[in-house]
C-alpha cells in the first residue's frame, strides 16, 4: 500500500487500501467500520471561514448597527434619574455620585464586557447565549442529547480556537462539563433561564421606551389622561410590531438616520446644560463621589441602583445580534457614535438638575430647550419605537438558535435578507410579543414599576453571560488564569451587587419577567425532555440491518414508481416506524431514501458538505440512509429545492461507490491530511493519524476519481492498477444506468413520508411525568408547526405514518 509522506507540510497522498491487504502491509492506523452512520454525519470538511469584512461592507454595518442595536441604549436617558430617585434629590451632591455610579457602569459593563470581551468570544460571527452555549459544546460533551462523538473533531469549525492539551485547567473544566451530569443540567437550565429573560426583555423594552417617550406629550397637553397616554402607546406599539414582517435589512437602513439624528441631538443638549448650568458636572469623573454617595444614603443608595443599572440596557442585544453584523461595525459605531452622545446626555442632565433639582421626575424633557421640545419630542419618539427593534431583533435570533437544538417548540422563520443569514422575522413569536408588550402597557401603566421589570432581566442575562464566559476563557481561551480570576470577581460580584438591589424591590414590578421566565423555561424545558426521550427510545429501539433486509425481501412487498423521502430525527440507523408502515401498506418507492435533518453545532454547513449517504441494502433494492446537515443560521430550502440537491449529491454517491468499491471487497481511502486532532481521538500518538471515508460514505463532487488519480500521480501502485481495472466502458455505463434511473424516478413523483410519532408516558409513571409528556408536551405538538410545513411541502405529496411511544 501506500505509505504516507514524510513530510506534512507537503500536499495530501491518498491512497486506496484493500482490508484484506492492510494486515499483512504497515498501514498506518486507521478508523474501523461501523454500522451506524452517525459515524459520518458530522465529518465536514470543507467548512467556509469566517474572514475579515471590507471597509465598505463594514461602513454599511455600522450604519445598519445605529438603527438596530442602539434605540434602546440611546433612549436611556429618557428615564434613568427618573427611576433613580423616585423620591427627590436629597443632597446636590448624590447627582454627582450617581452620575459617577452610570458613567463608570456603563463604561464597565456596555464598553470593557460586551464590547471589547465578549464580541470576543462569537462562535463564528454569532453571537448570544446560545451562541456561547454551542461554543462550549464543541469543546466538551454537555449536550443532553446523546449524539455527540470523537468525529464532531473532524470538523473544521469544531477544531477552530481549540486549546492544546498541555492545558491542564482545560482539561480539568473538560472533565467537569462532561463527568458530572449535575453540571451539564445546570448549565442548559441557565441558559434555558438566560434565554427566557431576553425574550421578556423583548415585551418590557417596547412597553418602557414607548411609553417614557409618549409621556413627554404632558409637557405641551397637561389635559391628557394617563389611559390616554397608555392607549397612544397601545398604537404605536402595534404598529411597530406589524413592520417586522419588511425584515431587518430594510427597517435597519430605514431607522439609522433617525438614530443619528437622536444621538446627535442628545449631545449637542447635554452640552449645552453643561455649559449653562454647571460644568462642575465633569467632577463626576472622580471616583470619590461614589463612595461619598454610598456613605450618605447608605440603604436608600443602594435601592437606587436598581434605577441606575437602566442606562445599560440593552447590551444583551450587542452581543446576540453580532449575527446580523460584525464585530469591527459594532465597535466602530460604537465608539465614535453611541458613546460620547450618551453621556454627554447625561452629564448635561446631571447639570440641569443641580440647578433645577425639582425637576428629576420628568428631567429630559425638562432639560430640553424649549425651542427644541417638539423636534426633541418627534426623535424621542422615534428613537424609542426604534430602540425596540434591538431587542425584538434580539429574540427572534434566540429563539432560532434554541430551536435548532430542540430546545423550543417549531415555527417558522423567515430569512428576510439574502446576503446577510443571521436577520429573521418569526412571524408567531411577532404576534405574542406585540400581545404581551400592549398587556404590560396597559396593565402597569407607569415607567416605574415597567421599570423594576427591565432591569431584572438584564441583569439576570449579564449575570449568566459572565458564567459562560468564564467557562469559554478556562475551556478555549489561551489567557493567564489571573486575567480570568480578575474578570470573574470584578463583573460577578458588580452584577450580584446590582441584581440585590433589584431584587429589594421584587414585588414592585420585578415578579413580572420572573413569572414570563418561568412559563417560557416550562416551555423549553418540557420540550427538550420529551425530545431526549423521544429519541432515546427510538434508538433503543432502531431496527437492525438484518430485519431490513428481512423486510425488504418480503414476497409481498410491491414496489412503487418514484421517490419517497422517509423522515426521521435518527441518525444511527432505521427508526421503528419504519417496520409499522411495512406492515400496514406492504410497499415501498422504487428509491427510498430515510432523511434525517441534523444541525451540527455550527453556524453553518457549506453545501458541498451538506448531504452523507450510505446504502442499506446492497442488492437491487435502491434504499439509502442520508444525512441533511445544517448549522445553527442555515435556513431549511424549499422542497424542490431540496430534492434536486439531494439527487444530485446521491448521484455523486453511486459515482463514488463503484469508482472506489471493488464488488464485495469494501475499500477505504486514507488521507494523512487530518494529524493531532484525530489522533487524540483514536488514541494513537505515534503514527501519522489518518481520515478514514468509506467507499459508500463518500459523496463531496471535489473527493472524484480524476482528483484523486491526479494527487497521488505516480505515488501509488494500487492507483494504477485500480485505474486498468476499473475505469473501462462496461464500468462507466453501469454508473451511467445507475444515475439514470435515480433522474427517471424523481420524474415520476417524490412522496415525503413522516412518522407521526404520539408520545405518551408509560402507564406506571409518576404523575408529573404524565402531566408533562400527555399534557403539555401534547399541548404544545398539536400547536407548533409539522416537518412538511418547515420545509413547504405540497400537502398532495405527503404521507404520515401514525405510531405511539411509551417513554
């Protein structure tokens, strides 16, 4: 056989081995053959990188970055001394103190944690809690699901930012994620709870913004009553819901001039309060003043950060945004716009307030020139319905993601921009957002108590972003372990300081996302229980390949014209509803093909490596196993679209298997290409570490006979004998025929077949199991969307398959 080349810096040798050979000869070490094709379902190779973006494109994302992310930063200093002293300034000094407090806070928090640490820590471009959470897993096992094996390594996006192992901490935090079983719940039910509070964010976000900025309307119509402020709201509110569906890329560019405009003019004021009013402001920059601060009011101080943490809301949605931007555009934007106007806003308020102390109940408007109040008014009101759309953005981003790792019921998502994948519109998700922010309105009425309520979610979701990203510097970051210590202690114990304060106040309005939480942590959780269940059971149960084959063979099956794509969420062999449609319809499609959709923990899977297939049966029967995979941002195609790629790769398959197969001595391709990674996996150390692909297993069109003869050119005995034997007329009419007949039987119809799968708990289960397996989980079935409207399936070329499982 051949051996592998010296050298490995020098271009990929491949070769093709006979089992029965690679015995007696010194073959390198190599993967056996398994049965199950999970084996291969996760072997990407070819994954796309993410590289650095133009300065052009980065411009247009900064600016897209001004009408997304910042509304709800921007329009903070509508309301923040207004929640901070709800009962009046007591000393001239606390302004100084506070404004110290919000100037080193928000420097802390928006600018050092978000901005320039965790943008940081994106898996691949992505950004958020799941995000942070799919990270993670790829560097340890901690999925719940049990589908995870040393091959995940393989791909090039599990590889990327991994740390060596002469790292003992990560090695020791590996071990903790992946032996104790305490942790690995722990950590998906604090993502599941992160992931709850940034969707109730995205209710009170609207509800606050729009409702603080309509409140300005009393300056100028004393005679307004507050329900008429409320329900002025109410309108607006639908409104900006109801353009959602025009999708991120328009209504970016559609609000960044407004946002522009709204900076611009909160600076150009707070300076002029600065200069008329009292340029000691500036003293707020010592930090003596807060201590000074804490020392006066003591008790009453340390209440008051529950309003002081509002000027930092919304950073939640800098980071689980970055899927729609860039980290360079968020900085960018970030530092020469966001930041220099907001506190100039509030340095320029805090200066007003020295003088007009009695105004801190209603202090932007009143700090406002008069001159300037309706132009202000129109902005304010624009900036607050546009600082929404962050956190409406926010959270159809995470219910993608948390949907993708069977964490949230199915619904559909649109892809509302070509060019860039991470910008959605989750048309249900759209309806009960709008339906809780206009309750939330109108139930509480005022700032305040809508207030207590924000901040309890922001809080709680920084509190769990400084756990996962702890775990990512010990698990993947190359940092000293003194710099983690110190990013541990200085943001936890800021954020435990603050989430203590809130919580003072808990029956003031906080219980309210608290309660949100906890019925969409139902929801998520109930949903994923079930799904681990559901598919334990079935791979306990999959059918093995000799009752297949027992199946197939059966004299009374009939075959019928066309294709018929069998979907199943198993990928380590056939699933038990299989057998139970033999049994009912004794047929089956010329082709059958089962179809398993499976998201890798990436980003996103390029096409070339999209689809893995192996055959069933060997003989005449034309069954197949395949795997569709996706990652996290990848959109499902259309249904036609689908099928034509699915033929097409499956055409390259049956080239590849009688190219590289040599009748029923199976042949495998070894390739020294793949070194440490695998060799860690397999446990060999010494050897060159190999790649193996079985003949049946290969499908990418770039893996093709001609490459493969062109790259070992001269290096390989078995390449020439394997070219005299093999490429001959008899052999090319055969693969011919083959793919010939794949084309004529999708001409004739593909039929989509679904097992509809009831799932029930067993009879001697304990009463909560059945009230969540019989009642809730079926609850939320009936209502979510079906596979065949996932993917826009005619409802004429489905068939379901009825089956129940006791789990």
């Amino acid at each position: 056989m051949a051996q592998a080349a010296d050298d490995r810096a020098s271009r990929e040798e491949i070769a093709i081995v006979d089992l029965e050979m690679s015995e007696a000869d010194d073959a390198p070490p190599v993967m056996q053959r398994q049965d199950s094709l999970y084996a291969a379902a996760t072997r990407a190779a070819g994954a796309d990188q993410h590289g650095q973006d133009s300065w052009a494109r980065t411009l247009r994302l900064a600016l897209q970055c001004v009408g997304i992310l910042y509304g709800d930063i921007g329009t903070s200093p509508l309301f923040v001394y207004s929640s901070t002293f709800r009962d009046g300034v007591g000393h001239p000094d606390d302004l100084l103190g506070a404004l110290s407090l919000i100037i080193y806070s928000f420097l802390l928090f928006t600018v050092i944690k978000y901005v320039y640490i965790a943008l940081r820590a994106n898996d691949d471009g992505d950004g958020g809690i799941f995000a942070l959470y799919t990270l993670i897993s790829r560097h340890a096992k901690i999925s719940l699901i049990p589908n995870q094996q040393a091959e995940d390594e393989l791909v090039s996006k599990y590889n990327r930012g991994k740390p060596p192992a002469t790292l003992r901490r990560a090695q020791w935090m590996k071990e903790q994620l992946e032996t104790n079983k305490t942790v690995k719940i722990s950590l998906f039910l604090l993502t599941m709870l992160a992931t709850a509070m940034v969707i109730s964010d995205a209710i009170l976000t609207p509800a606050i913004s729009v409702l603080s900025a309509v409140g300005g309307l009393k300056e100028k119509a004393p005679y307004l009553t507050t329900d008429e402020i409320v329900w002025i709201t109410v309108g607006i509110l639908v409104a900006l819901f109801a353009i959602q569906r025009f999708g991120t890329d328009k209504v970016g560019y559609l609000f960044a001039p407004v946002i522009l405009l709204w900076l611009l003019l909160i600076g150009g004021v707070g300076v002029y309060n600065l200069i008329k009013y009292d340029t000691g402001a500036l003293r707020a920059f010592n930090l003596k003043y807060i201590i000074d601060y804490f020392r006066r009011n003591k008790k009453k101080g340390w209440v008051s950060l529950g309003g002081i943490l509002l000027c930092f809301t919304g950073t939640e949605a800098l980071f689980s945004d970055l899927g729609y931007f860039s980290i360079r555009s968020i900085q960018l934007s970030f530092g020469f716009g966001l930041v220099p106007s907001v506190l100039l806003a509030y340095i320029g308020q805090a200066a007003y307030l020295r003088v007009h102390p009695e105004d801190v109940a209603n202090t932007f408007y009143r700090s406002t020139p008069i001159s300037l109040f309706w132009p202000t008014f129109i902005l304010a009101l624009a900036a607050s319905i546009i600082g929404s759309q962050a956190m409406i953005s926010c959270a159809f981003a995470t219910i993608s993601h948390s949907q993708t790792l069977g964490c949230f019921p199915r619904v559909k998502i649109l892809h509302t921009s070509r060019q860039y994948s991470g910008q959605l519109y989750i048309p249900e998700v759209n309806y009960l957002l709008c339906l809780g922010a206009c309750l939330v309105t109108v139930g509480f009425k005022t700032t305040v108590i809508i207030g207590e309520a924000h901040g309890i979610c922001v809080v709680v979701v920084m509190i769990i972003t400084t756990l996962l990203l702890t775990i990512v510097m010990l698990l993947i970051w190359k940092i000293s372990i003194w710099w983690i210590a110190v990013f541990f202690i200085v943001f936890m114990s800021s954020e435990l300081i603050y989430l203590s304060a809130i919580l003072y106040r808990f029956e003031h309005g906080a219980y309210m996302p608290v309660a949100m939480s906890a019925v969409l942590m139902v929801v998520m959780t109930v949903w994923h229980y079930v799904h681990v269940k559901k598919y334990n059971f079935e791979l306990e149960h999959s059918v093995p390949r000799d009752k297949v084959k027992e199946l197939l063979g059966r004299h009374d099956i009939k075959r019928v014209p066309g294709i018929g794509l069998f979907y199943t969420e198993l990928v380590q062999g056939i699933p038990p509803v299989f057998p139970h449609l033999i049994e009912k319809i004794p047929s089956i499609h010329s082709v059958l093909i089962f179809v398993s959709m499976k998201h890798l923990p990436i980003p996103s899977v390029d096409m070339s490596e999209r689809f893995l297939f192996r055959q069933v049966d060997q003989e005449d029967y034309k069954v197949f196993q395949c795997v569709a995979r996706y990652g996290y941002r990848d959109p499902f195609e259309e249904a036609k679209d689908f099928v034509d790629k699915l033929v097409e790769h499956l055409q390259y398959y049956i080239r590849d298997v009688n190219l590289y197969g040599v009748g029923s001595e199976p042949m495998m391709i070894q390739s020294s290409s793949y070194n440490s990674s695998y060799a860690e996996s397999f446990g060999s150390h010494e050897k060159p570490s190999v790649k193996a692909i079985y003949a049946e297993e290969m499908l990418t069109p770039a893996e093709s006979f001609s490459e493969h003869t062109r790259q070992a050119s001269g290096k390989s005995k078995l390449f020439t004998q394997f070219q005299g034997n093999k490429m001959n007329i008899l052999e090319m009419m055969k693969i011919q025929q083959e793919q010939q007949a794949i084309l004529e039987e999708m001409n004739k119809g593909v039929v989509y077949i679904f097992g509809e799968s009831e799932v029930v708990a067993r009879s001697h289960s304990s009463l909560l199991k059945k009230i969540v397996v019989n009642y809730i989980y079926s609850f939320l079935r009936k209502n979510s969307r079906n596979g065949e409207k996932m993917m826009s399936i005619p409802r004429r070329q489905v068939l379901k398959v009825g089956i129940s499982y006791e789990i």
